[in-house]
C-alpha cells in the first residue's frame, strides 16, 4: 500500500497526500489472477463456471520461436456472465487460421455487480501494460462486427483479422442432404459459422426463394459459400474479409481488404490490402452482440 500512496510536492514543510485506491485495486486483482492455474478454453470447462460477472484472462502457448502473440495475451470483463463472454472468445479463436483452440488457456474471478462500475479490466490492462503483455488488448481481438460502414476499411497489419484471418475450412455438421431454400442455408451458415456471415435482410426480392442441393450432410464453409454464390443473382456477391464474410446486392464491387470473392460460379482469390500503419478502433461493449 505504501507504492500506491505519495506525496504531491508542494514544499517542505506542508503537502498534499494522495492514495490512489484503483492503482491497489488493480495489483489486488493481478494477485489475485495470478494465483489462479490456467484452464483449457473449452466448452466443458466454461460449464463450471457460475452465470455471475468478473474479470478474466486469456493466455496462449505457441510452438512458434519469436511468436510475439503467446503468454498471457488479453485480460478482459463480463458485465453479466464470465460463461457467455468467454465462449465468444472460444468461437472466434476456433475459426481462425494461425492460432488452434488447443494452444488457448484461461482464468477468471467473479467480482460483485457493484464493483464493474470501477472498470476492474480498465485497471488490469494498465497493470499488465506495464510488463508488457497482453497485446491482444490492442489489436482489435475483442471487437465486434463493426458493422457495413467499415467494410471499406484497409485492415492495420497489427490487427488480429490480419495475423489470424477467418479459416474458411471449418466443417458445418449435422446438414440434412438434398433440396433446401437458400434463406434457411443461409440463416444456418450464419449460426454455425465461428465468425459473423453478415448479409442483405431487407429488400431481397426474391434472391432468397430459390431452392440448393446439398450434397452432404457435413461440409465446409467454403463449400457451402460456392453453392450460394451459385444460386444468387447476377449483382450478388459473397465477399471474404480478414474477420468476416459480408454478401449483398452491390454490383461485385471491391473491397480493398477482402481475399476472397465468391462471383456465381467462380471463387476468385486476390490479394488484399494491408495497412502497414494503421490504427485499430478501441474495443466495443463487453458483452454486447454483433453488428448485424
């Protein structure tokens, strides 16, 4: 307690005495996280936990000698339930290439309702900045779908999407093969996918009418854009960004960070734009939904 409080400097002989109460929150809570093992980032574990806000941490161990996104990587809150806001993480690190959910641990603590309005993970990220650790704070990790207004946006180098784009070859199960409307494959693509599929919901017409064959009852997201894109009409397109997949009526447009466009029948892989120096937008709501 003597660190956090100090004197202000005003003469010798009198002076104003500050105790800076958050600065000994936040190396109580580090303490207090640091005790904790480690455990695997998965649903079964998640289960254990208790529907009740806190604090938690993500740590990565990575093979990979100078991986400079491994150790303790990202410290973050639940305003309403630790379970629900660490599965998210759980999601979207099981969509994408570069990290494996194998490599992914964590801990947490339950803090009281009344304690959130301090901003517990506020005083953590300061704590842990100061050694240097948890870089996913700052690479857009955490975010959420930012919506249509930042399609256009030239994705930073340093950003998650950019070090660990969406894996197109995850398997969606469980699809019953033969005829199905292409609305209800669409709403099922945009469930199951690890990642947001955002596309057109007003104003469709009748794009959404027509009927697909599936072919199998599992089969990978790439396969099932392919089988879309097939049967969209000829404006439509299915554009592959770093973080997202985006589809609507836009005249196959270019989007300066997309990968991959799905045009009809043809799968068109470029090369997308990176920005060396660009800034990543501060994180979102803790526990909010995505974009739509």
């Amino acid at each position: 307690m003597t660190q956090a409080a100090r004197l202000i400097g005003q003469g010798t002989y009198h002076d104003s005495f500050r105790l800076s109460i958050t600065k000994a929150l936040g190396d109580q809570l580090a303490e207090a996280l640091d005790c904790l093992t480690p455990a695997p980032l998965t649903a079964a574990a998640l289960e254990e936990l208790e529907e009740r806000p806190g604090v938690y941490q993500l740590h990565r161990e990575s093979d990979v000698d100078g991986d400079e996104d491994t150790g303790f990587v990202y410290v973050g809150k639940a305003e309403k339930s630790l379970p629900q806001r660490i599965l998210k993480h759980l999601r979207k690190v099981s969509g994408r290439q570069g990290v494996s959910q194998d490599e992914m641990f964590f801990t947490c603590l339950y803090v009281d309702e009344d304690f959130s309005a301090l901003a517990p993970e506020k005083l953590l990220i300061k704590h842990y900045k100061q050694k240097k650790q948890i870089p996913w704070n700052n690479n857009g990790f955490g975010n959420n779908d930012p919506g249509k207004r930042r399609d256009d946006t030239v994705v930073s180098r340093k950003h998650f999407d950019a070090k660990f784009p969406i894996d197109l070859d995850r398997v969606i199960t469980g699809l019953k093969p033969g005829p199905m409307p292409l609305g209800r494959l669409l709403a099922r693509v945009s469930k199951d996918a690890p990642y947001t599929f955002r596309y057109q919901k007003k104003e469709t017409g009748n794009a959404y009418k027509a009927e697909v064959e599936l072919p199998l009852s599992d089969m990978t997201v790439a396969q099932l854009f392919s089988i879309i894109a097939a049967a969209l009409p000829d404006d439509w397109q299915i554009a592959v960004l770093p973080g997202r997949v985006i589809m609507y009526p836009d005249g196959r447009r270019d989007y300066p960070s997309v990968w991959r466009y799905y045009r009809g029948t043809q799968v068109i892989d470029v090369q997308p734009e990176i920005d060396e120096n660009g800034e990543i937008p501060e994180e979102d709501n803790a526990d909010g939904d995505e974009t739509e």
